[in-house]
C-alpha cells in the first residue's frame, strides 16, 4: 500500500481524506517555453486504502478512454470509502492537441518507460509521469482503443502469471482477457515490472466516444475498486471471462475492396468467411476465411486493403464444441454485449458471404 503522504501533496496541492482536487502535472514545455501540464483528478476515501491510476490517451487519439475517464471525474456520486484514486483523462497531452498518437518528437510514449532524465522528450516525460503516478500506486488500469482503421471488440490485455494483476483482470470483468505481458517500454509492462500490477483495457477505435464502450469502461474500473474495498457497492461483473492465450491477424493476399462477413464479438467457426476481397470493378479476388474456430477481437474499419494489411484480429477458441455454444451463450447474456457490438459495427456493411 502506498505510503498516504505520496498522495496527500501534488505539487504543493493538499488533497486531505474524504476530499477530491484537481491537480495540474508539469511534465514537459512547448517549443514557445511554455509549461505542458497534464490534468489530473485526485480523490481520496476517509480511511486508509490502495491507490489505483486510471489513464487514457495514452496515445493521443484514444479518447474512448478519456470520454469514460471524464464521466468519472464528474460523478458527484463517486465516493471513495477508503484508498485514492488517481484519474487521468489525457496522458499524452502533446499527442491529443495534435490529434495524434505519438508526441512531437515522433515517439510513442507507450514505448518508451521508465523514461530518462536525459534521454529525448519522450523520454523525460515518461519518466516524469512513472515517478508521479505510477510510483505513487498499488494497482493501475490503462486504457486504450484499437490503432487507426481498425476497432476492438472490448477486451483485457493481462499478464495473469502475476497474482496482482490477474486479481484485476477478474475483477475487471471484461468478457475477453487476452494473456501477454506487454511491449517492452509499455506503461502496463514496466509498472509491474516495478512492483504495480497494472492491465490494459481495449475498446473501440480512434477519435471516437463510443457510448458501450464507455460503459463498459466504466463498470470494470468500478468493479475493481470494489473488489480493492475502496467502493461500497455490490460488483457488476459479466460471467467468467474468456480467456485467450492464441490470436492471430488475418491478412489480406491480394489488393482491393473488402466486404465484411463478420463484426467484433462475433463466434466464427474454423473455414468461415471472415471478408471477401474484391476488385474495384466487383471481380472477386479472394475470400479471407477464419483459421481456426476464433472470438473477432478486432476489424479493420477501412474496405480498402494491400497485400499484407490487417483485416481481422482472431482470439483462438477451446476445440469443444460444447465450450463454444456455453460462451455464445455466455456473451449473449451479458447486457451490454447487443450495445457493444452495434456501436462497432456501425461502420461495417455485412453481405451475405459467398458459397463455398
């Protein structure tokens, strides 16, 4: 547990027991030698508990997060009973005012923790951010969307060999957890490395606020903070989760327009048509179809395709016939999945696929 005297002093900013500030983080200048400040909400419970960081944006145009971040730090209901929280609605602050995913210097800032002192402006200002935030916490959710042209079905990205953040990962409640430890340089990845068991939460795509995957952000951030006795609520937790040791991209072979057969969430069997490829002229090309029985975990939300670009993100299923009718079952009876799936899907057509 952290020490309370790390998360009752920002920066000269008192954030008593009980109390919620907002606090303003300097962690880098612009080229005209004005302070970059990352904005930043603090709240603490009456009684002694974990601090938990909740981010987003890492990325600059990952704002699904920020948008379930914002509904947080406007909810005059969200009481701590015990520990803190610390959210943080835009990490890249560089990023987002350009409507990127990388800082001006060309890095990726989720490439590159620890941080160094010396080292460029990336570097320094991940560093900044792991002393402030991460060394002051026990337990830390990071939360993203898919990169550019693509979109995921909501899902957890956990290394479950540490009990810290498996604990997290059911917690969370996310219907799909996907087993990794991470890039290296990665926030999630170098925070447990230093004692924060930390997972990452992936919804959506880019430039957007999706309202199911918002919702659902913001029912797995609460359940961990109930099952971490910081919020007296009952949980609100889907049935177990999926979890997925095997995923693979589905590439395209040839060049051309694609028509998709499938959306995120969906169950495809092995030899199902995923996305037929075809020419400008409507000449099919080819059929993209699933290797193996798989969750859609990710789509690319662009029609248009090169040799080699992503189409589809497969998580590999159990063999069992049985195990794959109880998890479409499963998924189903989740309230939000319908909601989910229908604001992914927005911006793909699905024809009817092609005989085989």
């Amino acid at each position: 547990m952290s020490d309370i005297r790390t998360i009752s002093n920002w920066s000269g900013t008192e954030v008593p027991p009980g109390e919620c500030r907002n606090v303003f983080l300097d962690v880098s200048e612009s080229y005209s030698g004005a302070t970059v400040k990352i904005p930043l909400q603090v709240r603490r419970g009456k009684s002694d508990g974990p601090t938990v960081f909740v981010t987003a944006a890492i990325h600059g145009d990952e704002i699904n997060g920020t948008g379930a971040i914002r509904t947080l730090v406007t909810d005059e209901h969200l009481q701590l009973c015990a520990g803190s929280l610390i959210l943080v609605p835009v990490l890249n602050v560089l990023g987002f005012d350009r409507h990127s995913r990388y800082l001006p210097d060309r890095r990726d800032l989720n490439r590159s923790f620890p941080g160094s002192a010396t080292g460029s402006q990336t570097s320094r200002m991940a560093k900044l951010i792991f002393g402030e935030i991460v060394a002051r916490s026990d337990f830390g959710i990071d939360l993203h969307t898919a990169a550019i042209r693509r979109t995921n079905f909501p899902n957890i990205r956990a290394d479950l060999a540490d009990p810290g953040v498996e604990r997290l990962a059911q917690a969370f409640g996310a219907q799909v957890t996907i087993i990794g430890k991470g890039p290296q340089g990665s926030l999630r990845r170098e925070a447990c490395a230093a004692g924060c068991p930390t997972i990452v939460y992936e919804g959506g795509e880019v430039s957007k606020v999706e309202p199911g995957i918002i919702e659902s952000a913001i029912r797995g951030i609460r359940n961990v903070l109930v099952e971490l006795g910081m919020l007296d609520e009952p949980p609100n937790r889907s049935a177990q989760p999926l979890v997925v040791k095997k995923t693979k991209w589905v590439r395209a072979d040839r060049g051309g327009f694609l028509e998709f057969h499938v959306a995120p969430g969906d169950i495809v069997a092995k030899g199902m048509p995923i996305a037929t490829n075809a020419s400008l002229l409507g000449c099919e090309q080819n059929v993209q179809r699933s290797p193996f029985d798989a969750l859609v975990i990710g789509l690319s939300t662009s029609p248009t395709v090169s040799p080699g670009e992503p189409v589809c993100h497969l998580g590999q299923l159990p063999e069992s016939a049985e195990d794959i009718e109880r998890l479409r079952k499963r998924l189903s009876a989740d309230r939000l999945h319908d909601k989910v799936v229908d604001d992914l899907a927005t911006n793909i057509t699905i024809p009817e696929p092609p005989e085989s």
